[in-house]
C-alpha cells in the first residue's frame, strides 16, 4: 500500500522537505509514503478565479493514480479522533489500495470535491468514506 500526499505548490521550504522525509522514514515498510508536488496555476491578469480553480483542478486530478482511494482534505471535514483514523488506515491496509490524500490549492480543492464526488476530511485525520475511482 502506499499513501501520498498530492498538493498544490512547488519549491517547498528546506524545513518542510526535511520534516515530510523525516516522517516519511518513520513509515512500516508495508506503508510507503510519497509527496506528489503539483504546480500551482499563475495568478495572472485575465485570468478568473475560475478559471485558476479549474486549471489546479484539472493538474490535481491529472497527478492522481486511476485506481487509488481519494481523499480531499478540507478545514470543514470530518475531524476524527486519533483511535477513529488508525481503525480507518488499518481499513485501507487490509484492503491493499493506495490512498491519495488530497490537499488543494484552496480555489481548487472545492472543484477535485466535486469531480471526485468525495466527502471532505479535515486537518491531518480523515473518516470520510471516498471515491475508490
């Protein structure tokens, strides 16, 4: 099985690549973990906050595997406890798929919901129950 993490922005600080590989390295063997970076949409004249949405948008779905559980990460998702979230990832690992955690630029993360059909996770835990797409 293996987890990513596919989020909008490239270039991350030092400190966020060493802190990801530092936790990436506390990983089971049998859980890997990967950092999809997508490349955020330029916000330039002329171009409408929809059309930004829709272009990040289309690069998070582009970066996605076909046949992984989808989860958008959102401030208004279910916020469950820790004992809540390692019963559900203990779920994921008997069921073998990889998991993408989805963490949006925040003018697309609400169009990947849509297109994903997806419920939305808060913080770092998730409950929700998504698109297996």
């Amino acid at each position: 099985m293996k987890l990513l993490i596919v989020s909008v922005g490239h270039k991350m600080p030092d400190w966020v690549t060493a802190g990801f590989n530092e936790y990436a390295k506390r990983m089971p063997r049998e859980l890997k973990i990967e950092l999809v970076e997508v490349k955020p949409e330029p916000r330039t004249i002329g171009k409408t906050t929809m059309q930004i949405m829709e272009a990040e948008a289309q690069r998070i779905l582009a970066a996605l595997p076909q046949h992984c559980l989808r989860i958008a990460m959102d401030e208004h998702g279910a916020q469950p406890t820790t004992k809540q979230f390692a019963a559900q990832m203990q779920g994921w690992m008997r069921e073998g798929g990889d998991v993408a955690f989805i963490i949006g630029g925040a003018a697309a993360i609400g169009l990947v919901r849509a297109y994903l059909a997806t419920r939305i996770c808060a913080g770092v835990a998730c409950r929700a129950v998504v698109s297996g797409v």
